[in-house]
C-alpha cells in the first residue's frame, strides 16, 4: 500500500454496515414480514417476492425504510389480495416504524478509527437512503462533526460519484473510498480512477451483489476490518 499512502488526500466513507448497523435490522423485519403473511404463502416465497418487488421499486422510491414500507405493503397485496385487510396493513406499518426506531450502533473501531483520521484528511460521507433517516442515524451516531462533507445520494453509481468530485474539486487519484458494497461503494469510483478499500459486512442485500471483479484495478484493497486500515495509511 505504499503508493496508497502516498496518493490519498480525500477519504470518502459509506454510512450503512460501513459505519453502523443496517442490513441485520431489514433482514430481520423481512421475516417478521414473512410471518405477519404465513397464513398466505411461506417465508421463502414471501420473501422472495418482496426482494422482486423492491427492486422494482427503486426507481420511484429509492433505497430506504419509507420505500421498504411501501414495497412490504405491495407484496402483501401481491400474494393475499383482497384478504390482505387491516391487520395486515398495520403490521407492515408497525414493521416500519420499529425501523425508523432501531438504535444507532457503530461498528467496532468505527469512533477510534475516524478520530485519528480527522484531524489528517477532509472526511466525507456519502451514503444512499431516505434523507430524513439517514440524517437521524448521523445525529444519533454523534459522528457528524467529524466529516467535511456529507452527502446523501439517491444512488451511487460512477455519474453520482463524478458529479460528488466535479462539486468539491476532488482528483479521483487522491480519493479513497471505504465501504461494504462492492457495487455501490466500490466499483464505481475504481472506474473513475479513485482508491477503495472494501471491508465486507456479514450480510448483504441481493440488490447489492455483483459478479464483477474488482481485483483487475490496482488501487483496489480489501481488509478485514476498519481499524487495520491505520496500518496502512499515515495518521
């Protein structure tokens, strides 16, 4: 990594399962989902078709709970139809707003590792999801103060990224971007010329899987967790 070292100037982080908490909590409420519909279809299948429907979906309502809402609300109708009344309605809205409600929990080392960066480099944020969610999560993280920049993107593919450089007069070459997404995270700035370090959470929705390679760049680096990034860049 020693061209890393003597490249990066700018670090960009991911918010969601890079920072904190998030897929463990949707994973969760998709089978809570599943049993609020046992009665129609089974768990595999109710799931399945809520995964299509999302997908679907994110043209018109983007990446987050609002739009998960929604989708669960679909998926209900889709499978059960008429049966799928009251009771199931304000299950799905309950579902939905215990999300809004999960805790803020950072991952291990998240804290110390962005206090010894901060004072080195200008920190971004860049994350994708419902704005006014995604503004909570930063609140109560109290990681706020640490970034320079913060943006909350309606996607995250190689345009929103160029667009993120052009706006705050970044080189890609002196940029790094750290994140649990191979597709969102780190494909598209490596396309761009940037750095990315990918450290993989346990977790990952389909809608972010992908079959491509990014080991063919070379500015591209995967480690097992956030804090041993500080053995390889100056702080």
């Amino acid at each position: 990594m020693d061209k890393l070292k003597k490249k990066v100037k700018i670090i960009g982080f991911d918010a969601d399962d890079t920072l904190w908490m998030n897929e463990t909590y949707f994973r969760d409420t998709e089978r809570k989902f599943a049993e609020l519909m046992q009665k129609f279809a089974s768990e595999k299948y109710v799931i399945d078709q809520l995964t299509e429907v999302e997908v679907k979906n994110i043209p018109l309502y983007g990446y987050g709970v609002k739009g998960f809402m929604l989708s669960m609300m679909e998926t209900a109708v889709k499978i059960a139809g008429k049966q799928a009344g009251s009771e199931i309605i304000e299950g799905v809205l309950s579902l939905g707003n215990n999300l809004l409600e999960k805790p803020v929990v950072l991952l291990d080392n998240v804290r110390y590792v962005i206090e010894k960066l901060k004072n080195k480099y200008p920190l971004l944020l860049l994350t994708k999801g419902d704005l006014l969610d995604q503004q909570r999560k930063l609140k109560k993280s109290g990681l706020s103060s640490c970034f320079k920049h913060i943006e909350i993107m309606s996607d995250k593919k190689e345009q929103n990224y160029a667009e993120i450089f052009s706006l705050l007069s970044i080189r890609p070459d002196e940029f790094m971007m750290i994140g649990n997404s191979i597709k969102s995270d780190i494909l598209p700035v490596l396309k761009l010329g940037a750095w990315a370090v990918h450290i993989p959470y346990h977790t990952t929705w389909v809608h972010e899987e992908t079959s491509e390679d990014p080991t063919r760049f070379n500015r591209f680096y995967k480690l097992d967790s956030l804090k041993d990034l500080l053995k390889y860049i100056p702080y």
